[in-house]
C-alpha cells in the first residue's frame, strides 16, 4: 500500500496554485469596484445653471456653481493614477503566475510511451528498439546535443514497451515504475522555513500582523467612534442637545448662534478648517457690515474665535454679500455645505429631547416654535435669504424695489404658485422693468419650482371599527405626497379656473382681482353649500357626502367637485391639497351610489332598510350589494396586503437619497430636494409627531405618522406639515380634525375559555335522559 508524504513545495507547483487563488480573489473584485470611471456630469444640472442675461449677479454666480459642479478634486487624479497602476501591477503577476503554471512538466501525470519514442501503436519491437538508439544518439547526455531529462524519459518509454514487468505497471498504474506515493504539498515555498530565513520570516508577521493591522484598526476606530451616524462629530450632539435643553424657546437667529458653534468649525476638531493670517484683517470688516451678530454674548463656545468667524460667514452668506474669492468665500463654501447636514442632526436632537420630556426624563419641553425656526434655518441658507425676504426673491433678478410692484392693490402676489398661475401677459407687464434674457432666467427657474399636493387618511390599525378614535388608542395617518413642478401652470390652458373667470372682464392693463376678495368670495360659495347640504362636522365630511343619496346625484357629484376645486391651502397659498378620513366608509357608499344608479330604485327606501317590497328585483339587488361589498373589502384587505409588502420591500432596499436637484446658485454643491413632515398641535404648540425626514420624493411617497389619541374624549385637532428644506414659501400644511370617543372597557369574562360550565350542563343532560324511563325503586319510593 503506497504510504502518504507531507512536504513543502520545492518546485513551487503548489505555492504558484495558492498564489494564484488568492490574487484572483482580490483582483478581479478590486479591478471591478476601484477601477475609475468617468464622472459624468448631469446634463440637467449643467443647464439649470446657464443664464440667459450676461453680465448680471446672477450670471456671476451660475457661472461661478457651474465650474463648482465640473470641477474635480485635485488629488482625485493622483489617487485614480496610483489606483491604475496598482491594478495593473496585479494582472501583470497574475499573468506571470499563469505563465510559470504553464511551463511546469506534467510529463508523468500524462505518459503516452508511444508519443514520446514518436512511434505508432502498431510499430513492432523491431521499430521500437531502432527508434530508440536514434533518439538515444541525440539526447545521450554525453552528446553536445544531450538533454538529461529527455533521455530519462525516452529510457522509461522504451522499458515500457520492451520490459513486461515496467509494461504491466504503465498499464495498470501509468506508471512504467510502478504505484507511486501519494504526496500533499503544503503551499508555501521550503526556503521559509528554513534557518537562515526564520528571522526575516518572523520580522514580516511582526510587521503584518502585530505592528499594522492593530494600527489600522485602532486608526478606523479612533476616527469612526468620533462620529454619530450622520456622520456629525459627538461633540457637536452633545452642543446642540445642551444648548436646546438650556434654551427651550429658541428664535432663529439664536439658532443660528448655536450653528456656527459647531466643532465641525472648529480646527482641533477637523483638519479641513483653515486658518490664515489675513482674518485677522478681514474678519472684523466683515463683522462691521453684520447687524444683530451677537458680539457680546460670552457663552462658551458661541464667543470663541472660530465660532464668531462661522456666524459672520453664515449671516454674510444669508445677507449675499460678496467676499474676498480665495480667502473668506472659500471659507465660506466650506461652511455652506456642511450647514444641511447639521441642522437635520439639530432636528434629530430636538425629537428626542421632546420625548424625554414626554417620558418626564426633563423638565424643559422644546417648543414646536424652535423646531420650525430650526427647519426654516436650512432652506434659508440653501437660498442664501433671511427669514422675512419675500419668497419671491428666490428667483432670478428679482431685486427688493421690485416687490412694490408685486403688492400693489390690484394685484396681491406673495408666493411662486400666484405668479405661476398668473396669465403670461400679466405676468410679462408685471416684470416689465427686466429684459427679455432676464425674464427667460426667472420663467426658467420658476418653472423648476415643486407643486405639492397631498392626501391624508387616518385610521386606528389592528382594531374592530378603525374609523372610529378611542381615547388612548393608537393612530396611524398615512400621508400621501404628489410632487409636480410650477410648469404646468404657466400655460394659459392650465391657468386656474376662478382665476381665468376673473380674468375675463379685464382690458388690457391684465389688472388681477385682489386674492383676498376671491377668498371671500370662496368662503361664502362654501358656507352656502354647507347650509344646502346641511353636512355634519368636517371630520364626518367623507362619510355623509357619500352616504347621501338622493335623486339629483350627478349634480351632488358635480356640486362636491366643484367645491374640492375651491379648496386652497391655508398658508401662502400655493398648495393643494384632499382630506381622507375613513377609506372603507368611503368605498362601501361608492359602491351603493353606483348601485342605486343601476337599479333606479328609491335611496330613501334603502337607507331606512324597510323590506315592505317583497318582489324578486329587491332581493336580486340586495343580494348584489352584499356581494360587491364582500368584493370590495377583500379587494382592500388584498391592497392593504401589498402595500405592506412594498413597504417592507423600501425598507430593505434602504433610504434613497435622489429626488429632485435644487436651484440654488448661491450654495456649495448640488443639493436634493428633502422634506420633513410631521404632525402638531397648534393650539398647545406641541410637536405630536417626530419629524420624519422624506428624501426621495421623485412623484410621490407614501408616508406613516403614528401618535396616541388624547386620554379624553371630545374633539381635536391637529395640524399635518410637510415643510421643505430647500425652498422657501413651498411647505405645506392641512388640518385634520378627530373625534375621540370614549375607551371600551376592557372584557372581564371569557366564555370560550369557561371549560367546567360546559362539563355540568353535559352531566345534567346525562342526569335527565336517565330519569325519563322509571324504576322499580323509584315505584317504592313513591308508594311511600
């Protein structure tokens, strides 16, 4: 039995087979992943910043975002360079690896005496011996011609043909020398192990193994643990949680104190930050020209030097005014691009401080007002625009004396979607004092600018009647959020309806009914339909529409669309937005009104549920409805199905972080369009809701807010908000109303687990059909 070997590889078979596994291993995916690709520059984004007018501030400042956009990190060719000829260096080895496989003799694992003495099968021992000394007289390792190796294998391929005991064995173990031992090579070449070597061998695994992989991991960690999940120094949360716990009503300019306190500003805390020689010039000029920036306040650190110098930044950056372009704006742009990041952790800790108080872990409650002023802080800098400018000078070329014109008394036009939906002529005549290249930019811009609408549900999940609220209970308000662009307003066909009415009686001056009027107007157009129809409170409005069926339906149907179309939003308005209080009471009335429009038959005679027409069409119809109910409710409980479904599905496939870029050419880089939305009380001016950050709005998101209905009953209201990050004047807001009843008691008897009642109730049955037949004694006991 052949015996088996352990033994390192000294011809370098083995090792080259290792090698080459492990290199492929770390090539083929490096060469995949860190492989540079080209950068490919949105072709929208460039075109959003190319202005028509030339030679104007916004011209300068498109230009200037342009070249920001297309300009490349200047180590990032030096790294992509270093990155190539790594990997190049790799597939030269791993070529090289398979080259020296190739060259190895594989001569014994594949031996064919014939092919080597280069005769046929048939050839005789005569051919044989003959071939034999002429090849022998050329390879003789005596010979000039010789090869030792060669001559060695035509010996073993002549044995094998002429010996019978070397035939039998190359027959039998393909082997003219009979079974050979099976050996196992260890991977490594035999030179590592030995003595001379050891203390090199020793010195590289110190080296690896216990000098730079703890190194390396101590690095990452040190950087790494510094840091929260937002990628924002702890430092920084610690800041911002003591200074909204110290200050609980917090205005937007102390906000913004708190911003420029951050560590990221700080050098000690990040290496980015430069400091020059020429602040100490520049900085005290810029601060004279800053109004309100809080010189004399010595809390630590607002009243640092780092501090001060990112709070004059910020308010210079919010003022627009310009900089010295290699030295304070850079540090401004520096400044600019981290600002989002750290005012959504500013949000993030104001939540959890709200639910500490909620919890009575502290005694101070954050006011719903400093969320807001935080969350206005974002889309202020984002536009570079104090918190009381107009929205409109978001756009292009629009300067502050140009606002008179836009407030005059024919015409009241304070938000984007009212200059939007304004007729192209008007809106021409009321930015008269631009050229035509101005106005190109501001239609251009304008037209980018997002349209929200948004429809709100609220049920109690996991309950017997989910549209109704019990006190205590949980609510779920689904959210759903359309997002459209203002173009589909600048067009005379898609101006709206109340407006192109209003319109009609005007000369050519284009003179615009003032806003407040037409809501007057609306307002007494709803109260007479409400007194017509005689509705319940708002919260039941869903219900009672649908479940109202008289005779004239198509003019209900036509009354209520109309009255959607009036409804407008409550603040700017420049949102639309539908209510949607009970989705399942709203389907079964649909369904009824569909079938009372089939049948012809009398809504009041099913309503009151009287059965006095026995006929056989009044059973049929009832059957009907039964049927499509069940239908339907199967039909929502298979949407409800999916829905969760997807959701899960969203879950695992991650937060998208790509929606819509911003117009915004005053800011460092390119910025998405996000949202926060949330649900308050605007009475007790509570935040109910944490805020939940929305950042993938392409068309429309779906959104679940969940909050515990108030401990008493009685009616409530609440406030839905969907409040931009980027934009100014494009939040939306709705109301929704709730009536909490009264908590069911809890069950205190369970008759399906009462097992001994049952066990009696069976005995006195067996007791009574035992009784029903006399006996004998019972006869004698009778007698007596």
């Amino acid at each position: 039995m052949a015996k088996t070997n352990f033994q390192y590889d000294e011809s370098g078979t083995t090792f080259y087979y290792v090698l080459l596994t492990f290199l492929g291993l770390i090539l083929f995916p490096s060469t995949y992943y860190f492989w540079p690709a080209e950068e490919k520059i949105d072709p929208d984004k460039k075109k959003k910043y190319q202005a028509y007018a030339k030679e104007t501030v916004y011209w300068e400042a498109c230009i200037e975002k342009g070249e920001r956009l297309e300009k490349k990190d200047p180590w990032k060719k030096v790294r992509n360079r270093f990155v190539i000829s790594l990997i190049f260096i790799g597939w030269v080895l791993f070529a090289m690896i398979i080259y020296q496989i190739s060259q190895f003799d594989y001569e014994m694992a594949n031996f064919d005496p014939y092919e080597i003495l280069q005769v046929s099968l048939s050839a005789d021992k005569k051919t044989i011996k003959s071939q034999y000394k002429k090849l022998s007289l050329i390879y003789h390792p005596d010979k000039p011609t010789g090869d030792e190796k060669l001559f060695m294998k035509l010996r073993k391929a002549y044995d094998a043909l002429t010996d019978e005991t070397a035939r039998y064995n190359w027959e039998h173990y393909g082997n003219p020398d009979g079974p050979q031992a099976m050996q196992f090579g260890i991977g490594l070449p035999a030179w590592i192990v030995e003595e001379k070597n050891s203390v090199w061998v020793l010195g590289v695994y110190t080296l690896i193994f216990m000098i730079g992989l703890p190194t390396a991991v101590w690095y990452w960690w040190s950087r790494s643990s510094k840091f929260s999940s937002e990628q924002v120094l702890l430092e920084t949360t610690q800041l911002y949680y003591y200074f909204f716990h110290k200050t609980p009503h917090m205005m937007l300019r102390r906000v913004l104190m708190v911003l420029a306190g951050s560590m990221e500003f700080e050098k000690g805390h990040n290496y980015e930050i430069v400091e020059r020689p020429t602040d100490n010039a520049e900085i005290p000029q810029l601060m004279k020209c800053l109004p309100n920036l809080g010189i004399n306040n010595k809390e630590k650190p607002l009243c640092f030097g780092y501090s001060v110098k990112a709070r004059s930044l910020i308010f210079a950056h919010l003022s627009r005014i310009s900089l010295s372009k290699h030295t304070l704006h850079q540090d401004r742009l520096y400044i600019i691009k981290k600002c989002p990041y750290l005012i959504h952790e500013m949000v993030q800790c104001i939540s959890q401080l709200i639910l500490l108080a909620h919890a009575g872990r502290i005694a101070r409650l954050p006011s719903l007002d400093t969320v807001e002023a935080t969350m206005r802080c974002s889309s202020l800098i984002v536009q570079a625009l104090w918190d009381k400018q107009s929205p409109l000078l978001q756009l292009p070329h629009i300067e502050e004396d140009m606002l008179k014109y836009f407030y005059s008394r024919r015409r009241n036009i304070k938000s984007l979607k009212q200059l939007a939906q304004m007729k192209e002529e008007d809106r021409r005549s009321l930015l008269r004092s631009i050229t035509d290249d101005q106005y190109k930019d501001v239609m251009k811009v304008l037209s980018l600018m997002p349209n929200l609408s948004m429809t709100v549900r609220t049920e109690v999940v996991d309950d017997e009647e989910q549209h109704v609220v019990t006190a205590g209970s949980i609510i779920t308000v689904t959210i759903s959020i359309t997002r459209e662009s203002l173009s589909k307003f600048m067009s005379d066909s898609c101006i709206d309806a109340r407006e192109a009415e209003n319109d009609e009686g005007d000369g050519e001056d284009g003179e615009v009914i003032d806003d407040e009027e037409d809501e007057k107007e609306a307002e007494k157009e709803v109260e007479e339909k409400e007194d017509e129809k005689k509705k319940g409170p708002a919260w039941k409005k869903p219900q009672q529409k649908k479940k109202s069926k008289k005779g004239g339906k198509q003019k209900q149907k036509q009354k209520s669309k109309n009255k959607e179309a009036a409804q407008t939003t409550k603040q700017n308005g420049d949102c639309e937005r539908t209510i949607e209080v009970n989705p399942a009471t709203q389907t079964r009335s649909s369904s009824n009104r569909k079938f009372d429009g089939e049948s012809g038959s009398e809504s009041e005679e099913e309503d009151s549920g009287s059965e006095e027409s026995g006929s056989e069409g009044g059973g049929r119809e009832k059957g009907g409805t039964t049927v499509n109910s069940e239908e339907e409710d199967e039909d929502q409980e298979w949407a409800k199905f999916q829905n969760k479904l997807n959701k899960r599905e969203k879950a695992l496939e991650g937060k998208s972080r790509v929606s819509h870029s911003v117009h915004c050419p005053y800011f460092t880089d390119d910025k998405q369009e996000y949202w926060w939305v949330y649900i308050c009380d605007r009475k007790t001016h509570s935040l109910v809701t944490p805020p939940y950050h929305l950042t993938g709005l392409v068309s429309q998101e779906e959104v679940e807010l969940k909050f515990t209905a108030p401990g008493k009953p009685g009616h409530y209201g609440f406030t839905v908000v969907v409040r931009s990050d980027s934009y100014l004047g494009l939040d939306l807001l709705d109301d929704i109303k709730l009536d909490v009843k009264e908590a069911r008691e809890a069950p205190t008897e369970h008759p399906q687990w009462e097992f001994e009642d049952d066990e009696g109730e069976e005995d006195e049955n067996e007791a009574i059909q035992e009784s029903e037949f006399a006996t004998d004694d019972d006869y004698d006991e009778d007698s007596d």
